[in-house]
C-alpha cells in the first residue's frame, strides 16, 4: 500500500485523522463481533454515563515500521491486560485481551498507509478507550458500552533531540490511597490538567506528584512514571499502589536488567533522598524516556549531575536499546514485539 503523501518527518506529536477507525458495542450483557468503519464521530445521549460520571477509561500504544520493513506493535497484551484491570475498577464489562488485540491488528492494517517509514522517527499512535454510553442521570454505571480505536501519525516527541526537563513538586495530589491511580481512567487525567496548567504558568515542564497520605514519597507526573539512576548505577523506580504500572517503565527495568547487565529495584522512593542520584527520567509511551535535569521544591532546586544539555549516559543507553528493540535494530525478548505485516 502507498503511503499517504505526509512530510513524515515534519510532523507534531497531535491528532492527525486517518481513513478508519475500529468501534465494538457491549449490550445485554454481551460485546458484538467489532468492526472498522469510516466515520469518526460519536453520537450519544446528552445524557450519556460518560459525559455525566466520567465513566471512561483508555490506553495508549504504537505501531512502528521497523528496520527490515515489518509494522509492528509493542507489547500489546500488556496494554490489554491493564484496560480489563481499569475496566473491573470502573464497574465496565471487560473488553477480552483476544479481542482487543484483534482490534489493534485490523485498525492498523486499515490505516497501513499512515504507518510512518523507517528513520523517520514518527510512528502510527494507536488509541483504544472505552466509555459508559446510555443515558444515566442516577449515580450508577452504565449498562451500555462502546469501545473503539482511533490511530493517528505522530512525530518524534522531541525534534532536536531530548533536552532535560525542569519539573517541580506539586502543591497539588494526583491520586488518594485506595483510589483510582493504578488504573487508566480518564478522570485521572482530568484531575491533573490544572497543575499542569499551573506548572506552564509558572515555567516549569511537569509535576512531580508525591503521595497523597504523607507526601514525603515521590509517585508520578500527571502522565508518566519516574525512574532514577544511583550514582553506582542502579535503576531505582518508586513503588505505590496508586502508580500507573507504565508498560514502558516495566519494559525499561527489563532492558536494564537483561540487556546491559544493571541492579534495578522498585522500591518506595522518599522525596529526602532524590537529591543523590545521579540521573532522573519519566517514562511513557510518548517519548519512551524524557530526561529530567533540576526539580524545583518551592524554591529550592535539586539539580542532577547529568545536566540540564543531554541525557545522562545511563538513561541514553536505556532509551538507545528500547527504541532499539521496537525498531527492530536489537533482537526483543519473546513475546515483546507483536508483527501486523
């Protein structure tokens, strides 16, 4: 298939519309088979469970087309395994991992000509989300369903390379114990997006989000999970329940661990103790590791020997290997990479 006529290496990382797009129903207690459709637009009651209760959850995921000419996908069960894991807390009908998986593959065949070429640094973003659909004016779920994914062509998430981050500790929690902040649910997001706001404002890049009982203990940013590296080169990445289990921060510790011969540890991560390590990074799906170079803690600065110019040398050799493995350059552990074609 010819690509579609793109400056691929132009582009941002926003929504660009693509041809098709997958859409699943659940009701009567059941999901019907899927199909890919044209349309890109939703109609529901004014009334809908997911415009009144925010009952909705989502994922995030990429297809790459890889060194030798293959599209593939990376890791994928694990992101169906984390939306059945948002589904069962947000009283949602799981949407099963075959199932989910086979939507991914039929998106990204119908939408193969906005698949980016290899050395182009972009990719095709994949995006399934699932949300309560009939009208719900009681506090109670929904009894209907709607699953889809939507792909979109996205650039590299830094041009010009990877400069560090300036972030600073929020006044601001991102999730309470016990709550919803090892889930993927959209009502998380929403309660960062003033502290982001609030942190543009004040020029800084992100949040750091401590825990929500003490806050004596770094969690996450409103998106991404931290990982550190000691000064004796040991990945260290904080351990909480109301942590997001990022795929890309897992897939990290592995590639630390297997491929370049590192001590990792997830552990509870005092705020007291960032001032000694060495390097510090978030990781996503976005960027798969964004440098972090000073920390502002109302007023006073924790600044990392790895500098506010580049990567530090260890989180460059962990991003170098990961990218590595999605683009097929360094073999992956079985199972990691899914092929579409």
């Amino acid at each position: 298939m010819d690509k579609k006529n793109i400056d691929w290496s132009n582009i941002g990382f926003g929504y660009i519309k693509t041809d098709k797009r997958y859409v699943s129903n659940y009701s009567n207690g059941k999901w019907d088979d899927g199909q890919i459709i044209d349309d890109d637009m939703i109609t529901m009651s004014e009334c809908a469970c997911v415009l009144q209760y925010a009952q909705t959850i989502f994922e995030g995921l990429k297809a790459y087309t890889t060194k030798d000419g293959h599209i593939v996908v990376f890791r994928p069960d694990l992101n169906a395994e984390r939306l059945a894991n948002s589904a069962k807390r947000m009283e949602m009908p799981v949407f099963p991992v075959e199932k989910f998986i086979d939507s991914i593959e039929q998106v990204v065949r119908a939408n193969e000509a906005y698949v980016p070429p290899y050395g182009t640094g972009a990719s095709l973003y994949l995006r399934p989300y699932m949300f309560g659909i009939n009208p719900v004016i009681g506090v109670k779920p929904a009894d209907e369903f709607q699953y889809r994914v939507f792909t979109t062509p996205v650039g590299p998430y830094f041009k010009g390379g990877a400069k560090p981050l300036t972030i600073k500790i929020s006044d601001f929690d991102r999730a309470a114990p016990k709550g919803t902040g090892y889930i993927k649910a959209g009502l998380n997001y929403a309660m960062s997006l003033h502290a982001i706001v609030t942190a543009h404002n004040e020029g800084f890049d992100e949040n750091m989000y401590l825990d929500a009982a003490t806050r004596t203990k770094v969690e996450e940013t409103g998106g991404a999970n931290f990982l550190f590296v000691t000064k004796d080169n040991k990945i260290v990445t904080p351990k909480s329940d109301s942590i997001l289990p990022s795929i890309t921060r897992r897939s990290l510790m592995t590639v630390a661990k297997d491929y370049l011969g590192l001590e990792v540890e997830e552990r509870e991560v005092y705020l007291d103790e960032v001032k000694d390590f060495a390097e510090c990074g978030l990781c996503g799906t976005a960027a798969v590791i964004s440098p972090v170079g000073k920390i502002n803690n109302h007023g006073e600065e924790i600044c990392f020997p790895s500098g506010m110019d580049e990567m530090g040398p260890v989180t460059k050799k962990l991003y170098d290997t990961l990218t590595g493995i999605q683009m097929g350059r360094i073999e992956a552990p079985e199972g990691w990479i899914k092929t579409i074609d």
